[in-house]
C-alpha cells in the first residue's frame, strides 16, 4: 500500500501515520521526494482493509498495490478450474451452451424447448422458477412448481438444470432440486446470499451486477469461495451505461480481463446483455471470439407468448443455426462445442 | 401504449398485433402517416407490461404512455405523505436530520454519539448492526448485539433509531428492535426482502440503487407499498458514473424530480454519496436547498478508528456546526430545522 | 411524434398545441384515454425538432416517432454503402484492415512499419501526425511533417493512409496528403470540423465519441452526409463507463445495431477502446466475429519508445500471428481477409 | 510515480525499468515485499508522461502520484483567482449570475431580456450566435450578427456578454466583440481550439465536457493556462450517466472538489445540467450552497417560441423570483449576490 501525504503535512502527522502502521505489525518505508512525502507499507495490504487511513490528517490519497481478493485469483491457482455438472465440463477446451426460456411457465412448453436445445448441442438447460422483476405488476414466476417442470424436463432429456434462486430461505430447496445454482445480477452484491451458496459445495453460476466493476465481481465470487465453495462460474452479462438502444452493454473486454485475473470459467449471456433477440447471435459469435467458455442463451418456442422477456428470445430453429455458425469460430479460437 | 410498426410491415401482420390487442380487452387506434403506422393502445398500459409485443413480426418500437406505478404517485395522493416516528414527523415542514455511525462497534461509543447528535437537533439515530461490505475480509458488523446497542441509546437521549436489515430471515428481530428499517443501495432491487418489509406497517428506508432511475427506485418503493405498508421514506445517496474523485454522484437533482412524481418524503445521505468527510457539509447545505425533507449523515466521535466508512464520517463538533449552517439555508427555501 | 398531455391539462391548453401543429402544416390527430389525452402528430416529425414543444403549459412529455437522420440510414438506402480507396474496398465481403502506428514519429521507423503490417495482410496505413491529448504537457505529435512521412511510406508500400484531423484550418493540407481524414472521439460532435469535411468527397473515418449514443454518432454522420459527403467509414472506439479495469468499455453491440440502421461501412478500433496491447488480439477476434467491416490496429516496432500509447500497441511479429487467426474467424461469419 | 511489478518479473526485467529510468534522470526506490516488488520514483513525474512504462515488460501496473496539472492548481497558488470582467467580478464573495437567451435571434427579444435580467440582478448577459446542435437539421444559430445584437443589448444595458466560439477561425470576430468567450461541453477536448484561446488574455468561460471527469476538466483549463491565458473560468453543466429523467446529472460535488484542487473560480449551469425549465430553481439554489461562484442561467420571454432550447429556459418573471430566493441561500453560506 502506498500512502501518499499532503505537501503541508507536518512531522508529527506523519509520526502519526507511522505509529498506527507499527501498532498493525507493518513495516513502512518513507520516500521523500521534492513535492510529495510517500510512505511504501510492506507486507499484507488486506490488514489495511478496515483502517480509515485517509481519516488521517496529513493523508492526501492511500493506493492498495495488492489485488483485494485471494482465492479467486490465478495466483493463488494457475489452472483453469473445471467445474463437472454430471459429466458436463465447464471451463475446458469444449464450449458449454445452456439454453431454455427465461421462465418456466408449463411443463409440456418447458419440455418441448429442452427436447429442441438438446438436440441442437446444449449441454445445459435453464429456466427461471423465481422471476425478479422491476415491477411488481410484472409476472413473477410460477415459483416451487417450476423447480419440478425443469426435474421433468431433465429427467426426460439428461439435461442439468441451472435456475435462480432469490431468497435465503430458499436454499434447501435449491440445493435439492438444481444443479447449478443462479445469483443473478441484482443479488450479485446480497451478501448473506453469496454467504449462503458458499456454505455448500453446489455449483454456482453468479452474474455481473449492472454497474460492477471486475474488482467487485471478483469479490463477490471471493464471498462464496472464503466460505469454502470452489465451484464458481462467472457471467458477464451487460452493464448500465449511457445508451439506450439496447437494454445493457455487453461487455466482452471482461471475459479475457477475467480469464487473466482468475481460474474461474467465465461465460457470457447475449440474451439479457442486448435484450434484442435480433443481436443474440452475433454477441453470442463476438463471446465465443473473445474466449468465453459457454453461453447462456434464451431460448423459447413462442416468443409472442412468453411471459417474461420474450423480446430477447430466439426460436428453436434460430438457435440450431446459431450452434451450427458457433462451431466455426470456436474452432477459429482453438475450441469446440 | 403506442406501437410503431416498421416500415415493410405488412398487413397480416398489423392485424395479427390489432388481434392481440383484442385478445386482451384493450381498444387500438390506428394512425398511417407517410412513413410509418402507428397503433395508439387505450386502456391501461399496465396490462400490456407481460406481453413481449416487440417480439411480434412487423414491430418497430413499443413506448408505454402511463408511468408503471400507482400508489408512489403524486396523481395517486396528491399531499404529502408525512410519516409520524414517535413524534418525529418526516415529510413535513421541519427538516429531519438522522445522525450516528456508519456502524455500531461499542455500546459506549454508540450512546456517546447518539448524546451528541441529540444535543445538535438530531432527530433520530443511525447506525449499521449489520454491514453489507464489498469484500469478504473487511468488517461485516457485530450483528445482533448491534440493535441491542442502539435501543441502549435510544433509552438514554430517546432518539429512534433506524438500522440496515440484509436478509428475509431477521424480519422478527427488526420489527422488535428499530423504528425504521432501512433497505441499503444493493437491496434496493432484492424483491424478496421488499415483499417482507412490504407486509407490515414498519417505516421503511429505501435507498437508491448504485445504478438504479428514478423509475427503478420508484417502482421498488411501489413493491413495498403493493404488499401494504404506505410508509416509506426514499433516500438520494448518489449513482455511479465515470467519476472516480470521490465514491458516488450525488443526484440532487433527482430530490426535485422525485418529489414532482411521488408524495413519498426524500432525504439525501450526503457521506456515502461522496464517500469524504470534506464533501458532506457542503453537499448536506446542496441537498436542503434542493428540497430534500431530511439528511443521512455519517457522525463519528473517533473516525480514525472507525471500523467502518472512517474516511466519510464527521467528528461531533463539525456536525454542531453545519447543523448550524444549515439552519440559515432551511429557512432560505421555507422550512426549519 | 406523440404528445401526451398531462392529467390536468385544460381544453384551452390542448387547443394551444393544436394550433401551433397547424400552423406549422401539420395534421394531428386526439386519442383521448381515461388518464391521459394524447396527440398523435403525422406527417414530417423533423419540423418539430426545433419546436420546444414541453414548454407549452398541459404538455408531459413528446415522444418522436421517426429517426432523426435521413441520408444515413437504411430506409434511404438499402445496399451496403463500399467506399472505394485506391482498390482496396471497404463495406465489402473482404474485410479491411488499418494498422500502424499510433504517433508518426521518424520517417523510418513509419516506413519500417508499412512494410511489416502490409506483409501481413493490411490495406491501409495508418499514423497520426496532429496528436489530440488529454494533457497539454503530452507528446502533441509531430505534426505537418508527419504527413509527408506518411506520404513516403504510401510510396514505398503502396498503402493509401489515414490520419486524424484536428483544426478546420488544416482542411487543405489533409485533402491534398491523406487518403482517409480521421476525425476522433473528442471532436465527433465538433460540427464545424464534421460540416467541413462535408464539403469535399474524400473518404472520412468518423470515431464515435467517449460518451455518445448510436443516435449521436449517426447524427454526426449525417452532418458530413448532408453536406454532400457519402464517403463516411463509422468506428466504434470504446465507450466511458464507470469501469476502469480497461480503458474504455468497448460496446461491440453497436456494430450489428448501426449495421441495421445504416448502409455505411463500420470497423472497430480495439486499442484505443482497450488501452492494453493484451486484449487487442480478443477484442479485434470479437469484432470481426460480430459482423465489422473491418478493423483499426496499432503497431509498433519498439512498444516501450513510442512516444504514445505505447502500451496498447502491438508488435509486428503479433500482429501477424492476429492476422492468421482473424482469417478463421472472418470465414467463420462468412467474410474474407 | 509507483511502479508495480509482476510477481514473475525477472531481474533482468527490473534492471531494463531502472535502467530507462536512469536515461531519464529520475531517481529510484526498490522495496521487495513479500508478494510484489515496488520501484518508487522520485523527481517530477510529469517526464514519465511521455513514457509507456506498462509496455514494458514484468511491468503490472503504474501509478502517478502528482497531480498532472500545475498551473491551474492551488499548490501553484493559494489565493482563488478573481477575473475582472469590466467591474463584474468573477470569483470573488459576490455571486455573478450570467443570464440570456440559449440562442440570440432577434435583436429587440435580445435587448428586452437584457433589460429583464438585469433588472433582477444578472451581471453579465449570456447567448448564443453559433449553436452546436446535434443534428444537422436542428436550428444552427444566427451567426456572426448574432455577436452584433448582443453589442446591442450591451450597449443599453451595460452588461458584459458572453457567448460560444465554435471554430478556431472565428477567433478574431470574438476577441473584438465579446467579452467572454465560451467554450461547450462538446468543445472542451477540442484541443486547437483550447490553445487558440490560451494565446490571449480574454476572459474564456469552460465547460466541462459530458463525460469529462474532474481530472481531465482541469487538464483543458491547463491547457489554457499553459499558452499564457490566466483568466479561465470553470462551468459544472451536468454528466452524461444512465438517468433519462433529465438531460445531464448535475454533479454539484464537483464544486467543492473543483474549489480544493484549483484556484479558479466555478460556476454551475443548471438549465443544460437538467434540460426541464422546473428544474431550474431547485438546481440553482442547490449549486449556491455548495459553494459555486455563479450561474449560468436561461432566460427567455417566450420560451414557447424560443428557436433553441425553450423547455429549459425560465421567463423574466420567474428569473425574478428566483434572485430573490438565492439572496437567502447566498446569505447562510456568507455570499452576496
């Protein structure tokens, strides 16, 4: 960490500084140059976490050198961690696609689009039981039920499960019936969620918050790790920015800037990122070009009659072709699906 | 509801939206200008929220006319709504000032501040027993205990108190212990602990969302007053935007525009808005010249040693002072303080 | 345009928008719902753009139903926009790709680059002579000279060359030396310069602006447009966002969204929107996997000497390597390279 | 300056870092910790400007630790600079409110609102003659008379004017007829243009571009200042961010921020901050408390039929108002106005 002082900082007030240092068992180092007195701690930064250190008088700015986070970070593990749902593997050389409808709302529906993704190439299914919604006017999900359309569904085609969960409370019941466990982007920063999933070793897929820089999307997964689930996918989703003409900006410079900071697989979803079903497939290409490791699409036989984000969905027959064109640039990437 | 169809649409198509529309008992109205037709949807908006009709072939755009709220808004109720804390009334003339720590550490530290801010014309007191913190390694709070400190104070100077809740699971414990239960910036959109707090009469604190509009905000407030309980106070404490000078943007703007639109009472948490103690006097003076009905504000005897938020917290003495400050600028837009 | 009146808005208040409407020749048309009156307007929504029709007493809001832009678009021309520079063709099948140096710095090192980059498949130089940057205290460019640098290197290499433009006084010298005029992120909205190089036909390269929307950056393009200039290449540069782990957030969804609006060629700049030379090779993958028409690369010999944005530029040994790897993912979307 | 280094980075890595250094003449400061090894730099940062340390390789990450600017700061100079515009003193405890038409159209509506505000209080008249509008088809200003009728307005009023340069080579026609000359939002990174004006001594007026950030504010402002201009005036106008409610967010932070890191005085425009006439008077009195040294505020006689920007402007009367309520706020934090 690195404590810059203010020009007209006086001994005392870096004595001061200096002191409190010593009491927390850090060794400091002073440089002192022509416009500017900056102190160099040595040893663990995250010691400093919890200290006000800019409450200090004579403290201009206070720079932590050391990422914040431990477990999530290549350094603390080289390899990519792969994650097997069943004998579907999430962070190897093969693309994972999870695919279905936004909201389970029938079982023979729900059914139907796992029968079609399947025999396109989706290794997963998904589908909302437990709908957060910006109104509360809006259709919120059939709720428990809709936990066992997804059981039948995979139970008729082998499929894994992924669905999101929204209440602690809840916890038991997932843990039962899913197997992947969604935090979706409004709960990526609920904490007593993250400590909740971490508790158990189920996997967890955990969506960007809308305006999450990396370093929090990095200490959210921290969250669930620290309490001993190793089982972390990471999803990119969009974030809120300036402009309207789709619903969020996909950002896909994060995927490789993920890979990089982390071990963890990092997939992205193009469905809510855009809100377009229009630019699902080339978000969907430009991710796998990026280096994503799979896909999380929207995926609904009647888009017209979907009850929750039909506007983003694509049909079967979209889908198949896009499977087909993906096949491509994941070989043009060094993949396959 | 106005839909406007694409240019090559054709007219199956048109009749397949107008069939729709039918469908759902609402009246249409069709405009072919030169360019474009237009179908200008009569009857409540509201029903057509679940219904993905820019999913139909031949749709351009969909602009809803009505705001998507009811009971928040200013053409539900026009007065004012002015909630009674004991005897502290918040939504009226009088300016109300919520003063303490960012979080609760000792039960003496916690009684001397709340005597402090008591004798500056504090009406009521904050302070966080539980803490939702960006990583897993920094201070989550003393929990439980917390609100037993805070009732200590509240014996001692007779302030009620308001304190963060994080998770469905300690309603019970909340609606015993506090006087207002405050929904922090990354709940705002966790629905599930909305409908709870939603289920009492309990006056609640919602706080804006790091990235979250007026509409959001509004229509999570909406969440809570659906299920029931009409008192909620809204909170300004700043969005996120490219500027990294100080933690967040204060929106003061948005006090003028929220209070146009609702009859909700809105006050402004200048200290977490910009995250510097030298910014909250000035931004408090900023917020109570826009119209804001009250103040957040972070009071802490000792801010180098606060566990919590340190760097955005004022000494007791400097809270005297701007409360004096501000006296002069209530009465400058008609109010007292 | 559709213009919704508020709840309490008088007849007398109606009729003063009405009579406004037909003096400016206009047809309007009442849908009167049973909470709001709207007033569908048809004919040539553009005459209303200079009308401050939200200053009229009654008036909520006014909602413009066309786009604002015409000689852009799609509508106004179906066919892909190619713009013919000396041969090499740009909004084609094959796609185009730009590389040099961000700074011209000595008329070797500029020549030694050409030579590299157009081994490897480039077909067009670029280099900028006239530096825009942040701080005066920044390296500004070498100016004038630069041109003619560039100019020895179009002669040995054969490769026509673009470079940016920063004063209107300059218009001359860059018709007379450049085959492309660049005009940057910070002066897109600089409409003496845009209406400038709209008076001419050489070809210009229009970067969208750190924090402007589609709509702007297609507004932009119709000042050059409408001027009689329809030799207009789009670039998407990256967009500011509260992200700071790169540079800029690259918003790759603007290329298949302005492709649908537009007939006009766009290409993507992954440099400058990434600022790290690690996430050019992902994020130039990603674009072409998006649909661009082509790409911006920097290339520098000696990264660690340039005397700007070294850090984001890539060497010519990488640069190879990228164009290899692109070619499998342009076949992948059905291009060339 | 903090250099970082890779946790992998070799010794023969460190050596080349120090080894540049030392061409440079800049001293340096290893310290080995445990996880990373920091080189601190000691002397004047502002040399490594030039310099693309992170292109070097086993570099992660540099850090500056001085400000990039100088001049414009209140380390160069203590006291805050007060610009005599013909006995109208900018920055100094007297508030200055700048008022007038967005754009200047007819003589006689010009002078008539230049009777209006004054009357009420303004100090100096504001309008446009050149317009920069986002679309092409909008309105465009009345040009180079437009200066003239503002001489006009002067001439009977008294009041010193104000008005937008858009071109570098209209230099001469401002410098002769106004006496601030303006430069936009759009204009504040258009770097010729900021040199143009820094190589007199006429008073410029500078606004923050849209999605400038403080850093970069100040960095336009050295620009300036660099060629010798010393009479720079600061305009907080409002941030683009994700909120649609209003036009731009007005960051009123900036105000104190701007005011602790620089001399120069600041002055805030709430009528393009918010874009809505009702917003006006909330965000004016907002601004004085937070400490601005002035307004810039739209007035006009018949908004209705104002050519540019008539949803924001306020009428004479409600100017009025609005002077007499900010002689109240101005008072409570020791102004006059």
């Amino acid at each position: 960490m690195i404590i810059v002082l203010k020009p007209e900082a006086s001994e005392r007030e870096i004595d001061h500084v200096l002191d409190r240092l010593r009491e927390l068992g850090l060794k400091s180092h002073i440089s002192t140059g022509e416009e500017r007195t900056i102190i160099g701690v040595i040893g663990d930064d995250r010691i400093l976490q919890n200290q006000p250190l800019t409450a200090f008088p004579g403290v201009e700015s206070v720079t932590p050198i050391l990422a914040p986070w431990k477990l999530v970070s290549r350094e603390f593990k080289r390899d990519n961690t792969v994650i097997d749902i069943g004998g579907v593997k999430i962070g190897g050389k093969k693309l994972v696609i999870m695919a279905g409808p936004c909201a389970v709302e029938k079982i023979e529906v729900t059914a139907g689009i796992a029968h079609d993704v399947k025999a396109s190439g989706a290794g997963i299914l998904r589908g909302g039981a437990y709908k957060p919604r910006t109104s509360p006017y809006s259709f919120q999900g059939v709720g428990r039920e809709g936990l066992d359309y997804l059981l039948e569904a995979k139970r008729q085609t082998g499929l894994p499960i992924v669905s999101e969960i929204l209440d602690t409370r809840d916890i038991e019941l997932f843990l039962q019936k899913v197997d992947i466990i969604q935090i979706g982007a409004r709960n990526m920063q609920n904490f007593e969620l993250l400590k909740e999933v971490g508790a158990y070793d189920k996997p967890v897929l955990l969506k960007r918050g809308l305006s999450s820089t990396i370093k929090e999307f990095l200490l959210s997964a921290e969250y669930i790790m620290s309490r001993g689930n190793r089982n972390v996918i990471l999803c990119e989703r969009g974030i809120r920015t300036f402009e309207t003409q789709y619903r969020n900006t996909l950002d896909l410079a994060a995927v490789p800037s993920l890979k990089e900071l982390s071990h963890l697989p990092v997939i992205v979803d193009p469905s809510h990122a855009t809100g377009k079903w229009q630019l699902v497939a080339p978000m969907a290409k430009a991710a796998v070009a990026a280096g994503a490791d799979g896909l999380l699409i929207e995926v609904h036989s009647n888009p017209e009659c979907a009850l929750c984000d039909g506007e983003e969905s694509i049909k079967p027959t979209k889908f198949k072709e896009l499977m087909h064109d993906l096949k491509k640039i994941a070989e043009g990437v060094g993949r396959e699906i």
